[in-house]
C-alpha cells in the first residue's frame, strides 16, 4: 500500500525532471507553484532538476530553479555537483551562473562562451582583406608584383609539390606557390576565373616589414587563385619540380598543412561556384566579375538580379548539419553508413538544411528520415568548411529519445548503435579493425572524439 501512495510522488518527480531536461521554464513554474517540495527531489541516480537543466544548457530553467531557492550545493550519487555538470558539458554561460554568488546578478556569462575549436580548413594564414576587393586599382598594382603568390588549380584540383618523407612513406604536400610570371600568359585569357585570396604581411628574418622599392606601397603580400581547365602540369615542372594537379581529392587535400587547407578551402569553395554561375540564373545572360570575384553581375541592366540584395549575385555556401546521435543512457553513439563510403566505413549522420529551417530541426528530421531514431535536445558544438564544393559542416550533439533504428536505405545503407568500448577499439586498433570512422582532419571524427572525454555519469 505504502508504494502505491509513492508512486503518485515519483511519477510528479520524474515529469519536473523531464521538464527541467526539456528546457520548458513555464512547465516547471507551474508544478513549483503546486509544490515547492518538487524543487531539490532526486531521482535514482541523485540527480535534481537543476542537474538535468544544467547538462543540458538551459539557462532560463536554472535561473528560475535558483530563483526559487534550490540548494546548487547537491551532489549526485557519483559526486557531481550542478556545476560541475555544466562545466564539463561545455555550457559556461549556465556555469557562470551556477558559480555566481547572486543568482541572476552576472552579466559578463554572455561574454564568454565555450571555447571554440579549430577544426581542419578553419585555419588560413591569409587575412581575406575584403574592404580592397572594390579597389581595382589596388588589384591589378598587386597581380604584377614580384612578390604576389598565385595558387593553380586545373578542374578545381590545386597545383600541389610533394616529396616523401626521408624516413617514412608519407607524402608532404605543399601548395605550389607561383608568381606573376608564371601565370602571365593565363591571365590574359577570358575563360580563366582569378579571384583576390587576401594577403600576408611580407616579414624579414628580423621579423620587420620588408617593403620593395619597386612596388612602396602598404607592404602586403597578396595572393590570387586561378583555376583553368585542363592545364598541363608539365610546363611548371622547369621551375617548380615535382608539382602536379592532386588528383582524388579526397584523402589526399587531408595531407595539406592546416594553414594551406584553409586557404584551399577559400579558393575552390569560390571557385567552384564561378564554374558554376557563369550565366545569370535569374535571366541567363552573361555575366562579369567583380569584386575581386566575389561578385558576378549581369550584363543585362535591367535584370531583377541587380535590383536590392540576391544571393544568385555572391558565391554560395550550403549549410549541413552532422550530429552525433547519443543513446538515452549516454554510453552509446549512433553511426551510420553511406553507399558511397570506403568498406567498413561508419560516420555522423549528416543531411542540407533546407530553407526556412532551424539547425535544430534539421538535426531531428535528418536523423528521423535516415534512422527514424526520434530526438529530444539538439545542440549546437562546432562547424567546418568542406570545400567540395561549398559546404559548411555544423556541428552538433543530439540526444536520442528512442532507440530503435529503420534505416531508410537510400541515403543510409547501415546504421548502429556502438558502445563506448567499440569506438575506442576503433580509434586505437586502425587497419586492425574491420570497421573505421572518418579521418582525424574530419569533423565527424571530432564529434565522436569528444563524445569519448565526457564521463556518462554527467
């Protein structure tokens, strides 16, 4: 009799944590108003509402649960605090508040969020200079200095110069920096795109400004990118040994330095869209460059496209959500399986956002429509540029709220659940193992390595 009494309590405790997971303040206000008792009730695992608001980043609920006069002080059964909670899943505006003294009182939480990551094609060594792409003057002085690098590429593949490594297999691979002279000839030609990269202060040894007396102007190392068609290698080789056009893009652009991947990523991701917008697609005239080639404008003058602001006018990128689905108990990921992937192969989910679309109901459609696994809390952890051709990968950790899979095979030929264990056998046995994840340069392997550090306890 006496645990019929208690399942009532136990079902209204377990609807308040609920709500605190969800983020639904006006829910939880509601049952405090009907019970204040609800407010520092634990569950099994020694969690209270504040700890489920705070895993999962909703600062309005921890700020009403505070408010109220919750005890932040509470430890869960394995020792972690409400803070604690939220400083280990990244969520420093709920932690500044949880750490303040006067609840409610910081103001500086916005003004630090979590710290950012730096994933592969992120990094350039170029300032992009946008505010000189207008000045055309200042253009065409900085194409015919010396000392301008021009970057090649040939069907939007790069010029690249390799060697081997001494002591090893691997392949160093640089991009091939060109000059004026070598690209002259190129220039001159109209179905040849060139667009302005940005530029580098040009330093000495010493590390001062180096300015040539022949070109006195604001010292600035510019570069350009060319992409021309079906372009011989052969006639760099005099000067430039060993460079070709790297062929199969994919793995081989990953052997790049971080700083040219970025600068790469720049390039063809403009490039690309130039091969691919040269009519204008509002009326299908010709259209001209400008701004040093982030522009294309149509020769017609009255074309709808030159009235207010289109984007068929500027090079595009396609948003793409990629999310690492995590099981409801926390110790198991969600990866699936594209036809297109390498044998054994596994990955994130990934899917376009389409228009009018949040990136948060992005996450729960693609996954619905791959896996029909249903998800409750998306968020937002890190993005990538993906220059094949124009893509920009956010990403993102979702939370499942059920657990069987459907694949729809079309897109997703195979899709799992692994454990913990299975994805560090993975991850440390290599050409071992019969299943592999995407490459340490990928988002996706970013994702699932940091899914790793967490401790599923929080």
């Amino acid at each position: 009799m006496a645990e019929a009494e208690n399942n009532p309590k136990k079902e209204m405790v377990t609807q308040f944590h609920d709500n605190a997971a969800k983020g639904d303040a006006a829910k939880l206000s509601a049952m405090l108003n009907y019970s204040i008792s609800l407010i520092d009730k634990v569950d099994e695992k020694g969690w209270t509402a504040l700890m489920y608001a705070s895993r999962n980043g909703h600062f309005e609920v921890v700020q009403l649960l505070l408010e109220k006069g919750c005890d932040r002080s509470i430890s869960s059964n394995s020792g972690q605090t409400a803070l604690n909670v939220a400083k280990f899943w990244g969520h420093k505006h709920v932690a500044d508040l949880l750490a303040n003294s006067k609840a409610g009182a910081s103001s500086r939480m916005w003004h630090d969020g979590p710290e950012e990551s730096e994933n592969y094609f992120s990094r350039t060594l170029l300032n992009r200079l946008s505010e000189k792409r207008s000045n055309s003057n200042w253009l065409k002085t900085k194409q015919i200095q010396p000392t301008t690098v021009y970057i090649l590429f040939s069907n939007l593949n790069p010029l690249v110069i390799s060697a081997k490594y001494e002591d090893s297999r691997k392949i160093d691979i640089h991009l091939c920096r060109l000059q004026y002279e070598d690209v002259e000839q190129l220039l001159a030609k109209p179905e040849v795109t060139s667009i302005f990269l940005g530029a580098e202060l040009q330093r000495s040894n010493s590390g001062s400004h180096v300015v040539d007396t022949a070109f006195a102007d604001d010292g600035l190392l510019a570069w350009f990118a060319l992409n021309a068609d079906y372009v011989a290698a052969e006639k760099f080789r005099v000067k430039y040994p060993d460079c070709c056009f790297l062929q199969a893009l994919i793995p081989h652009i990953l052997n790049l330095n971080e700083e040219e991947a970025g600068v790469v990523a720049q390039a063809r991701s403009v490039l690309a869209w130039h091969s691919r917008y040269k009519f204008c697609p509002t009326c299908g005239s010709d259209t001209k460059v400008e701004d040093g080639g982030y522009k294309r404008i149509c020769f017609k003058e009255n074309c709808p496209s030159r009235q207010g602001v289109h984007n068929t006018c500027y090079p595009r990128v396609d948003p793409v959500v990629i999310m690492l689905v995590i099981h409801p108990d926390g110790n198991n990921c969600l990866l699936g399986r594209q036809k297109r992937y390498p044998p054994g192969l596994f990955s994130c989910l990934a899917g376009f956002i389409e228009p009018g679309e949040t990136i948060e109901d992005a996450v729960r459609r693609e996954v619905a429509e791959e896996t029909a696994v249903k998800i409750g809390h998306v968020q937002y952890v890190s993005s990538q540029p993906w220059p094949m051709p124009s893509s920009l990968m956010i990403g993102c950790q979702a939370i499942a709220v059920s657990t069987e899979i459907i694949v729809d095979k079309e897109e997703i030929v195979d899709a799992r659940w692994f454990s913990r264990q299975q994805v560090t056998e993975i991850l440390t046995k290599r050409g071992d193992h019969p299943i592999s994840i995407p490459p340490q340069q990928t988002i996706a392997h970013w994702l699932i390595k940091q899914w790793l550090k967490k401790n599923a306890n929080l």
